[in-house]
C-alpha cells in the first residue's frame, strides 16, 4: 500500500523534521490546537495562483464561481487576482458586496431569481445577469429600465450537450432545468426577445456544460455546437462557464486551467468565434487548495469485517461522498508520507448510516483515538455545501501563507445556532 500521493495536497506543502505536514509553513497539529477540529486550511498562495492562472488563460472578465468557496476574504482575494465574481443568490451577492468587490465586477447568476435578489442587484449596480428563462425576461422587464437603469445581461444557453460527470451535476443536456434549450428555438426566441426589450442590453451568450469535467473535448463539443448560433447573433461576449474537474484520488489526472483555456480558445477559433470568450471556474480554483483536518473519535472493529474510524465532523462539512458517491484520500498529519497499510471506513458523527466521508480509508497502522486524520481537495463545495444537520456547528476556516495562519470564518459556536430561533 502507498502513501498519500504527495500532488494532492496543497502546493505549499512540506514534510517537517519530525514527518509532520507542513501547509503554508504552518504545523497542523498547532493549528488544530489552536482552532479546533474539524478545520478547513487553505494554501492562501495556491488560491492566488489558481485565480492568476484563469486571468492569464481567458483574460479580463474571467469569474471565479464563489460558490464552491466563499467568504469575505475568499472574494477579496479572488477580486485581488483580477478575476470577477459569479453569484448565484442574495447571500452569495451579500458577501461579495460586503468584501468590497465593486458591483461593476460582479455577474448574478441563477434559475429561479426573486424579485428581492434582482432588485438587490439593480440597486448595486451589478455589472451583469445572466438570464435563464422567459420568466425573468419578464421580471426585468418589470423591474429595469425606469431611471435608465439598464443591466448588461448573457442569456443562458442549453447547447445539448452530455458531459460524462455526475447526473446532478451535468447541466449542458437538453433535459435541463437550467437555461433557453438551443435546439428547441428557445436560444433563439430570447435573444430576439431580449432585443427588442428596452430594459435590458443583451451583450453575450453563457453556457455551463456541467461541473467535475475530466475531458475538455466536452468543452470543444458545446463551443461546436453553441458556435453558429453564437455567430449568427454577432453578440460580443461567449462566456462558456465553469467546470473543468480536478483529480480528488490517487490515479485521476485533470487539465489544468492553463490547458482549458488553451483547448477553449483552440475550439472556439476553429469554430470561428469573434465574442471575447471567458470562463467561471470554481471548483479549480478553490478545491485542492483546501484540506480538512479531523480528530479522531472512536474507532470500532467489527471482526472479520471491517474498521469504523469516526471523526468529529461529517457529511455535513463535506457532503460530496453522501450525494455523488464521491471519493477521498485520507492521510495523518503526524506522518504525511508514511505508507498507509491499512484500510477503515472513515465515517463521522451524524445520526446516519449514510455518514461516511471515505468508503475505503487507507491509514498507516497503528490509528489511535485523539489522531488527527485529514483529507485532501475539499476546498470546494464542502464547507459552502455544509449543512448544521444534528446542530453541530459548522467549521472554522484558516488561511496559512508564510507560516501564518489567518482565522477567516470563526467555527460557529451554539449561539449561533439559536440566534435564529425565536420561538
Ligand atoms: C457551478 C457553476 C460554475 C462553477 O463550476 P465548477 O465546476 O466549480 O467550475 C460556473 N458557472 C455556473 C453557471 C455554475 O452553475
């Protein structure tokens, strides 16, 4: 049995004198100390690079789609970088505004967005929405225009396309519930609706094929297919959204960013594209920057058929296992690189049978209660897809550059769990 696959930790890592993982400069077990268990630890250099590379492969208006990740000091960060900010709700939005990302650099996104969330948008001066049905074609009718108001917006295109990832999250097919279906005539009738509206300034096209994508060729598929309607309607931005997936276990490969952009640009000049092309990547930006850090509860035998490690998090810090049937590495921070020569179910403290962050663990021997464990890539869509299931309060957050640990979202202590319960 192998250790830990030394790529899948953050860019920042080393092995300390006594073979103890270093992230940032920054010991694991003192931060655990010192912030607590379960802890999200992001490599703050990785997540500027990440965000540095999707500027230099697509350009100005590339967005990082906050929410795979998002705090006040995530967006700032992000904004830093030169990337702008896709938001897909009120609160989503909030944070962003709050962080001090101008407005003029923000795109909302979302199927089914309220009046509330339009009108915050308005009020901010969002620099763009992109529109997902006739329905909110006819809210902004309602709500734009008066005072000269006028968004710029991308309409949301279905190309038809089937990405090979995870039903839930394949989003491009024509069975969607997301954006105007390409082969249907609804693309077409919206941008034409669009034009003739005076509350609106149609500039683009978007599409969003799905997320956890291995195979940029599915990228090559929807710019083919999007690229003569893209064409025909001579609009100036193609926006061709997120999704190029990331390796979370030993043995996945993934694109980089780097080499998205390239096989994006590549398809979209073959296809004669003339809009300015850009992206909204967030799980690359933001999940293998990020590991989390448990400690070790119980662990059960169960004889001749298996071990139950039980941490103190769970589903609800990273709900990916429970949803996706998703896979982790696990590795213990005290000993990084040692040959992990055994195999348990990692499962945490929720009242669920369904509770199992890795099905087959691979641990070194010798796992004793009190350990800290750790799983790599979970800096997206785990703390922003938590939920406070069994009222366990969510974890804290820390950024470590230099051999600095910065606290960026405190854990949430039992008073917040009440703070909203007024009955
Ligand atoms: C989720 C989403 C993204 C980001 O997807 P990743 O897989 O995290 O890159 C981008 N754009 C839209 C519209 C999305 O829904």
């Amino acid at each position: 049995m192998s250790a830990l696959p030394w790529g899948l930790l953050p860019d920042s890592s080393t092995v300390g004198v006594d073979g103890q993982l270093l992230v940032g400069g920054c010991d694991l077990a003192e931060l655990a100390e010192e912030f607590g268990t379960p802890l999200f630890v992001y490599d703050e250099a990785q997540l500027k690079a990440r965000c540095a590379e999707a500027v230099a492969a697509f350009g100005d208006g590339v967005a990082y789609a906050t929410k795979a990740f998002l705090c006040r000091a995530m967006a700032r960060l992000a904004h830093e970088q030169g990337m702008h900010l896709d938001v897909a709700s009120g609160g989503e939005l909030a944070v962003a505004l709050s962080a001090g990302v101008p407005a003029d650099r923000i795109v909302l996104h979302g199927n089914n967005k309220s009046d509330e969330e339009l009108i915050t948008a308005r009020d901010a001066g969002v620099g763009r929405i992109v529109v997902d049905s006739f329905d909110e074609l006819d809210r902004l009718e309602g709500l734009f225009g008066a005072d000269g108001i006028v968004p710029q917006i991308l309409l949301r295109i279905t190309p038809g396309v089937e990405a090979h990832t995870h039903e839930f999250v394949m989003t491009g097919q024509d069975d969607s519930k997301f954006g105007f279906g390409l082969k249907v005539g609804d693309a077409a009738r919206a941008v034409e609706r669009a034009r003739a509206m005076d509350a609106v300034e149609l500039v683009g096209i978007h599409a969003h094929i799905g997320s956890q994508v291995f195979v940029a060729g599915f990228f090559e598929q929807a710019i083919e297919a999007l690229a003569p309607f893209v064409n025909q309607t001579g609009l100036p931005e193609l926006s061709i959204g997120g999704g190029i997936g990331v390796a979370y276990i030993e043995g996945e490969e993934a694109p980089s960013i780097t080499e998205w952009g390239a096989v994006v640009r590549k398809a979209c000049d073959h296809a004669g594209i003339t809009a300015r092309v850009s992206a909204e990547p967030g799980r690359a930006i933001a999940a293998a920057a990020g590991i989390t850090v448990y400690r070790v509860g119980t662990i059960k035998e169960v004889p001749s058929i298996r071990t139950f490690v039980a941490v103190d998090g769970g589903f609800i810090d990273n709900p990916r296992p429970a949803l996706y049937g998703s896979g982790y590495e696990t590795f213990v921070p005290a000993a990084v690189t040692a040959d992990r020569t055994e195999v348990v179910r990692l499962v945490g403290k929720h009242c669920e049978s369904g509770d199992v962050l890795v099905s087959e663990a691979k641990v070194p021997a010798g796992l004793v209660v009190g350990d800290l464990i750790a799983t790599p890539v979970t800096g997206a869509y785990g703390r922003s897809m938590g939920s406070n299931y069994n009222l366990l309060p969510r974890p804290a957050v820390v950024f470590v550059a230099d051999g600095q640990a910065r606290l960026v979202i405190r854990r949430e202590t039992e008073a917040d769990l009440l703070a909203t319960d007024v009955g």
